[in-house]
C-alpha cells in the first residue's frame, strides 16, 4: 500500500483507486512491484501539488478481507493518534 500525510491537516491518508482516502480499507492494494513503483511515482505528483508528505510504500496482510498493516508504525497510523481514544481514527471507529 501507499501512505502519506495530507499537507493541510497532518492526517494520515492512503492511496485508493480515485485518490487519497482517509481510512486504510478504502485504500488499493499494490500486489506487484511495478504497480507499487508506479504508485508512488505518481503520489510525486501530489507532493509536487502540495497535497501530501512524504508517500511511502509499506506491507499490509489481508486476512477475511480486513488489511492489516504488517509494521506497527502502520497500526498506528491507521487506527491513531495514540494519544486518546475519543480524538482521530479510533474515535471514528474505523
């Protein structure tokens, strides 16, 4: 998968097929290598545009449909901030 922090609010987003979501399902999984290369090659665009920060690619597991993020950096991102539970993603309960 492709992740990066959107440029005007710091949250983490990643890659889907119509562009940046803000939950981790929605994003597209990059199963070859090229499409991966690709990917981020074009996210450059979007740096360029001042959308995002830093895009990076990262490993993710899918098990019953659900994506997991195989880093714990990832886990967090997808599920934080870590620093309470009523503010960001896990207070939206995704």
């Amino acid at each position: 998968m492709l992740t990066a922090s959107r440029l005007r609010d710091g949250e983490a987003v990643w890659l889907g097929k119509s562009g940046w979501v803000e939950v981790i399902a929605n994003g597209e999984i990059f199963a070859e290598p090229s499409s991966a290369e690709a990917a981020l090659r074009r996210a450059e665009a979007d740096v360029q545009a001042n959308l995002v920060v830093n895009p990076y690619l990262f490993e993710v597991r899918v098990n019953e449909g659900r994506i997991t993020p195989i880093k714990e950096k990832e886990l967090i991102r997808s599920s934080g901030p870590s620093i309470h539970a009523n503010l960001g993603k896990q207070a939206r309960h995704v």
